[in-house]
C-alpha cells in the first residue's frame, strides 16, 4: 500500500510484493542449476514464478471482477505448477531441503494471500 493506505497499482498489493519475492528467489536457486538444464528445469521453473507474479497483475488491471478472479486462478496454477518443480530440484538434488523449506514457505504465504485475494474479489461478482 502507498502511503495514504489505497492501493492504486498492483505493487501496491501485498500478494504481488510476496510473488515478486517468490520470483526473485527462484532466479537466486536457479541460478546454481547445472548448465543443461538453462532449456529445462531452470527455464520452467523461472516461467512459471515469472507466471504467479504477471497474471496477478494482470488481474489488477482487469475491469471486472470475474476477469480478475480468471487471472487470479490462472496464478493459482502456475504456483502449483512451481511447487511440482521444486519437489523434482530437490528430489534431483539441485537444491537442498533446507533451499527447498525456504522456497515452500514463501510459496505457501503467497498461496494463502492469493486466496484472500480470489475470496475478496468473488465477494463483488
């Protein structure tokens, strides 16, 4: 929120301050990914957090609340999607379980927020 407490750009949402990190963090791991994986695991790990972050932007800058809950869901299902991945990095020892606790538990708060986020805007429909 900016400084008078409203918010008036996505930024402004703590959901997408908490996917940005998210984002950040996934390029801070994927970035130790052996060299073969810069087609694989390392690039749809880094499009499907890229994914969480975009389309809950794009919900914000939606008209109406049912497009905005569209996009939401579709965030939704990309940090699914980046969950599955963080299972195989670990399961194939790219990252470290305590690597792998640190990325689930801002998964997690970014999921829980995004929940808030599609109640909230479903209550308008």
């Amino acid at each position: 929120m900016n400084e008078d407490g409203k918010i008036r750009e996505f930024t402004d949402l703590k959901v997408w301050q908490e996917a940005h990190k998210l984002v950040l963090l996934v390029y801070e791991q994927t970035r130790k990914f052996p060299k073969e994986e810069i087609f694989g695991l390392t690039s749809q790990m880094r499009r499907s957090a890229v994914s969480i972050s975009s389309n809950i932007s794009e919900g914000f800058g939606r008209q109406g609340y049912k497009e905005k809950v569209q996009f939401y869901y579709l965030s939704q299902g990309s940090l699914t999607e980046l969950k599955n991945q963080f299972f195989i990095a670990r399961d194939i020892l790219y990252i470290t379980t305590d690597e792998f606790q640190k990325l689930s538990v801002q998964a997690t708060s970014v999921h829980r927020l995004l929940q808030g986020l599609i109640k909230k805007s479903k209550s308008f429909l």
